[in-house]
C-alpha cells in the first residue's frame, strides 16, 4: 500500500541576512556556508520529509530575497504557498519587530490563514553577542496566531531539522 504523499510549497520569510538560506542549506545539504551572499529575489531548493505517520511531504522551498529592493516583486512568490517560516535574528532586535508586523502582515495578507512557525536564528551567537529579545514576548506572539516559536542555529544544526518538520506536519494537517 502507497502511503499518501503530499507536495507543498514552503516560503522562508524574513529581513536580510537572518540566515534564511543558512537554514535551508543546512536542512536540505547538511552544510553551512560561511560567505554571506544575497539572494537576488528567490531561490528554490526541494527536499523530502517524512511525516510523524511515515506519510512522505515533498517541499519546494522557496527562500525570498530579504532585500528592501526586491519588495515590488516579492507578492508573486507568495502565490500557492502552504506554509512560512518567519525567520528573525535573535541578535538583532529590529529583525523581530519586522518580521511580526510587515513581512507577517504581507503573508497574512497573500496568504490568509495559513500556517506559519516563528523562527529565532542564530542562537550560537547569544553567548557571544547577547540576547537582544525576550523568547517570552515571542511565545506570546505566536500564541496569539496559534502558532509555535522555536530558537534555531544553522550554524550549528540546532533545532533545524526539526523546524522545517514542525512547518511540513502543520502544512499537511491543513491539507487533510
């Protein structure tokens, strides 16, 4: 017996350079790459995941370029989509206050009630740098959208896997 297998598309949302590609080359190549490059409007990389069930959920990926300039073309991405993560740097206050407001007010507005999971990056860095935010104002964000909050290093691999799994689980569970 086949079990069920499921294709969705997955947007990375966020500011400039919070990591977002990081994540994405860690969950899907196992690797980190040091070099910060920008990504020019979006790239999509494709990965399988099994489900809690053992149901397969093949993601498209779509990383969109944080840049202020890529804004005017960034709605188009939005189009189809099953699922975000919200991703800000847990060393820089201001990529959570952005994150919150316009980028989950665009994807609210695209992409009405879909679901959506908080992401605090860059969590080898709070030993050095300090944390910039309090994980209690997060937690209540996302309560508030019925949602989960997770604190994640691409760096380091912490809490990667499990994020993008966390997302697939809530995308699927939507499509049922």
């Amino acid at each position: 017996l086949m079990s069920s297998s499921y294709k969705v598309k997955l947007l990375l949302c966020g500011p400039a350079a919070v990591g977002k590609t990081s994540l994405i080359k860690r969950f899907v190549k196992s690797s980190f790459q040091a070099d910060y490059k920008l990504t020019i409007g979006v790239d999509i990389l494709t990965k399988d995941v099994t489900l809690s069930n053992g149901e397969i959920c093949t993601l498209s990926i779509w990383d969109i370029g944080g840049q202020k300039r890529f804004e005017f073309i960034r709605t188009t991405f939005y189009k189809g989509a099953s699922g975000a993560l919200m991703v800000f740097d847990l060393t820089r206050a201001d990529t959570y206050t952005e994150v919150t407001s316009k980028w989950f007010d665009e994807v609210a507005r695209y992409c009405p009630a879909m679901p959506v999971v908080l992401i605090g990056n860059k969590a080898d860095l709070i030993e050095k740098l300090g944390r910039v935010m309090d994980p209690a104002a997060a937690q209540a964000w996302v309560d508030n959208i019925n949602s989960i909050y997770i604190e994640t290093s691409a760096l380091e691999g912490q809490n990667v896997d499990d994020a993008f799994l966390e997302i697939s689980e809530r995308m699927v569970s939507k499509m049922r």
